[in-house]
C-alpha cells in the first residue's frame, strides 16, 4: 500500500472520528431527534427566566451591536444566578464557552430550531446529548462572555435552519393553551395594540451597510 492510500485512510478515519463526535449528541437520542424534526415549530414559549412575566420583555430584535453585528436575540435582565428554564423541550447539543456568549448552552428543539442561552453565570448538570424538558434548569443568569461588567441578563436566540429568528413575538405572544382553539378566540383579545405596520421602503435597507 503506498503512502498516499495510508495517508488517504487516515485522513478518512479523522473524519470519519469528527463526524461521530459532532453527532453524539443527536445519535444518542435518535428517535427522539427525529420526532423532534417532525413536530412543528412552536407558536408560542415560555419565558426561559424564572420569574419574569412576558410584560416584562423589551424587543431588541436588530439592534446595533460591537464589530458591527446586529442583536440576534433578546436580553431578559435579572439578578445573578437567577434560574434558566429551557423554554422546550430537546436535547442538549453543545454546552461551553465562547468570546461573545460566555458559557452558553444550545438545546435541539421541536422543528429541528436551535435555542440559544447565553452569558450564564453557571451551568445546570444536563450535559451534552441530555434530554431536557419544557422548564428543566440549564444554568444561571449572569454576565459571562462580552456582556462582562453589564448588567446581568440572558442572552436567548432562536436559529431555525441556520436562520436567526426574533424570539421576542413567541415568549410575549398567547398562553400555549389558548391557541388549541384558534376559531373560538374573540378577535379583540389578538391584538392588544397593534404595533405600527412597517412602511416598505420607508427604511433605509437598499442603503447596503449602512448601520
Ligand atoms: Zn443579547
């Protein structure tokens, strides 16, 4: 066998190795993961802090952040180590530290969305291809990550199929309850106040990089 066809199996075998370790988390829970994909995406979620009513939340959905991001997500502010509940139920699929999150902890959702918890101040034992449910305790408010120094909050992301989503509209939407029977909801109860309607082209978004 020549060197190049030894080299070649290695090669193949790293991956081969890469691959299982990226999808422990989702093999261990196979038939779970794949029910998880075939459910819908949820119409509305609880709030993931403990004791933070859906009144409570400011939609921050855009706003400019540093380096030139935009805010992909919503800051809920409570104290230090106030409880994190996952808002659905999954599995854990990462669990760690980076630059911008801090320690964070990414949970697999129902329709296949990823759940996004940030700057914790402490993690909750689910590890890594755990099981959660609607409300188990991943960890802890803090201000981990960039938002070192500033108030306490959690950073919760939504990612559906690669794409960031607003969380802020399905943690302040209706009760999970009241939308089973859609036709009976009196239409005055839908819409408290209706936020103003978005003009087309009254923004600048043809404006290319503008901030
Ligand atoms: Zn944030």
């Amino acid at each position: 066998m020549s060197w190049r066809k030894v080299v070649l199996r290695l090669v193949g075998l790293a991956l081969l190795l890469l691959f299982l370790i990226w999808s422990y988390p989702y093999l261990k829970n196979l038939v779970r993961v794949v029910k998880l994909y075939r459910q819908p995406p949820p119409a509305s979620l609880p709030v993931p802090v403990e004791g933070v009513a859906p009144s409570d939340l400011t939609d921050t959905w855009g706003a400019a952040r540093s380096e030139g991001r935009r805010h992909e997500g919503i800051d809920i502010f409570a104290p230090r180590r106030t409880p994190i509940h996952s808002t659905t139920q999954g599995v854990v699929v990462s669990k760690g530290w980076n630059r911008l999150g801090g320690r964070t902890v990414t949970v697999f959702g129902p329709a296949g969305w990823r759940h996004y918890y940030a700057h914790l101040d402490e993690w909750e034992t689910p590890a890594v291809g755990d099981w959660v449910e609607v409300g188990t305790v991943l960890g802890y408010v803090g201000d981990s990550g960039n938002a070192q120094g500033t108030p306490t909050h959690l950073h919760y992301g939504i990612y559906a199929g690669g794409e960031a989503r607003n969380p802020y509209p399905l943690l302040a939407g209706p009760p999970h309850h009241e939308r089973a029977t859609p036709a009976q909801r009196p239409p005055a109860a839908r819409a408290p106040s209706s936020p103003p309607r978005r003009r087309r082209g009254a923004r600048g978004h043809s404006g290319g990089a503008s901030r």
